[in-house]
C-alpha cells in the first residue's frame, strides 16, 4: 500500500489550489504568481505535484485592471474546449473582477486567448469565480462579493442575466465572512462547498449548501449545513489550521473522491505559508460529503486508488 504525507506541493505556497483530473492527468493551478499571471502543473499523480511539469500559460500586463492581485484560478474543461478562470485587480483589492482565458488548443499549458470579463455589467467588487454545470448541462457563474452569488452563463465565458445571492454570512462560524463557492455534483445531487472566515487567519473553515431542487437562482433551492463540514483540528498527530478554499478531484480509477485544500502548520504569517493539501473523502447514508478532518502535515495517507508509484 502506497503512502504519501502533505502538503502535495512543498516547494512554494500554493493558495487556493485547483486541481482537474483528464484523460490520465492531473492539472494544477492556484495562487502562485500574484504579480505575475498564471501556471498551469502537469502530472501523472496526484501526490507527485511537486515533481510535475510547469508552465506559465498567461503573463499580466505590467499595468491595467489584469495586472495585480492575480488570485484563485481555476482551470475547466466545458464543451470541449479548457478555460482557464481567474481574478485580477489593478493593484487596488476594491477594483477586483473576473476574467477568463480559453485554450487556443486541447492542450491546457498551451496559448490562451483572453476572453475579457466573465460579468461585464457587475462593476463592482468580486473574487473567487468558478462554474457550476448542472447535471442538464447548464452553466452558472458562482462566485462571492462577500455573499455567495450565481448568475445563468450563455456559453463558458460570459454570463447572461441578473445574479441572486444564495448564501449570507449569518452564522456565527462563519465570522462575517463567505467566498470561494464550489460546485459538488454527486449522482445527479448538487452541492456548493464553500469557505469562511479569513484565510489569513486560523479560523478558516468549509460550509455546505445543499439544492433541494427547482430553479438554482431561487435562493430557497438552497439549504445551509448548520455547521462547518471542514475545520481546522489539533491533536497528537499535529495541527492544521487555516483550512478551505478547496476544489475536488478523483482518483486516476476513479473510485475515489478527493478534496484538495489550502492550509497552514501554524497559526502565524498571515496569508503566507498556505500550502496545497489532499485527501480522500467519502459520502453519508444521506448522500452529503463527508470530509473527516484535515490530516496533519508528515501523517502517512493511503494514495489515490490506481495511482502508479
């Protein structure tokens, strides 16, 4: 039985990771160059990140509203076609907004041609942009401007009509704060995981909403999990705080479910030392993800099902 211990990627911070798995490769991306532009990682194995393939795909401009702050990429294959989704500012955080990249070929470390704003008419503060694809094939824009909000897409880089808030900060655990929105689709059910807290703090921590069905821009197909379904946790083994901002993933058989997080050792340096991080998660009787909690740094894991060494 193949282990491998956290973080996956050692050799630099790597926040708000994204990880996609197509046709025997898994694709990384996260906040790694935020003065810089984008990277996408190349590699036959989840738990080889480190040693995966790297390629800077989008360089920022050295001014204008694409060129600083560049955060939480995420990388989708829609409709045959990669997209390559991020957020970008001109150096002011209020001034933050979506934009995305599509792949000029099948290859996602290939060129890119901007596509501009992902939500032209909202003009005001927002992170944290990511797709949802219903189980009919419709597209949403999720994202947060400190709410969680959705809004219909047209097609893969532009979205088409009024967004509704979702999900609030009103629970106590979430301290005021909720972003980085993502989609879970599991036998036809659909879940949004998202983050909340600060991610420059401790309390950093994963919320659940569950569609109870109809219209996914009804607020009320949407129920909040009364507690966090991913929290930071100390004991013997170690501690591991700062935990959220995820994506999801499978195994190379595809017979597991992983999640792929941010977090940190310790409770210092404010957004630094956020690393990427995996492990398995499984399903409850009542068909909602169960998480677990986050395995400290240097704890052995069981490697992906079908993973080779």
């Amino acid at each position: 039985m193949r282990t491998f211990t956290n973080p996956i990627v050692t050799s630099r911070d790597a926040a708000d990771p994204w990880v996609v798995f197509k046709d025997g490769w898994y694709y990384l991306t996260a906040t790694l160059d935020p003065e810089g532009g984008l990277w996408v990682w190349k590699s036959r194995t989840l738990t080889g990140m480190e040693k995966a393939a790297r390629v800077k795909v989008w360089t920022a401009p050295k001014e204008g509203p694409q060129s600083r702050q560049i955060w939480a990429p995420e990388l989708h294959f829609l409709r045959g076609k990669w997209y390559l989704y991020y957020t970008a500012s001109d150096g002011t955080d209020r001034n933050h907004r979506h934009y995305v990249l599509e792949a000029a070929t099948r290859d996602p470390q290939g060129a890119y041609v901007d596509r501009g704003r992902v939500h032209p008419d909202l003009d005001s503060y927002a992170i944290d942009g990511s797709v949802l694809q219903a189980p009919n094939g419709r597209l949403f824009w999720l994202y947060t401007t400190g709410s969680l909000e959705i809004a219909p897409m047209r097609d893969p880089t532009r979205v088409s009509g009024p967004r509704v808030a979702i999900a609030r900060a009103d629970r106590d655990w979430e301290a005021g704060w909720v972003e980085a929105p993502q989609a879970l689709v599991h036998k036809g059910r659909v879940f949004v995981v998202y983050s909340a807290g600060h991610s420059a703090k401790p309390h950093y921590v994963l919320g659940l909403l569950t569609h109870t069905g109809g219209d996914f821009l009804d607020p009320k197909s949407w129920v909040k999990h009364p507690r966090p379904v991913f929290e930071p946790y100390t004991g013997p083994e170690g501690a591991v705080h700062t935990t959220g901002h995820c994506s999801f993933t499978t195994s190379p058989d595809g017979r597991e479910d992983w999640i792929v997080y941010h977090a940190k050792d310790t409770t210092t340096g404010g957004f630094g030392g956020r690393t990427a991080r995996a492990q398995r998660f499984t399903w409850g009787a009542n068909g909602v993800p169960v998480f677990g909690r986050p395995v400290p740094s240097g704890v052995p894991i069981t490697a992906p099902s079908g993973e080779a060494g």
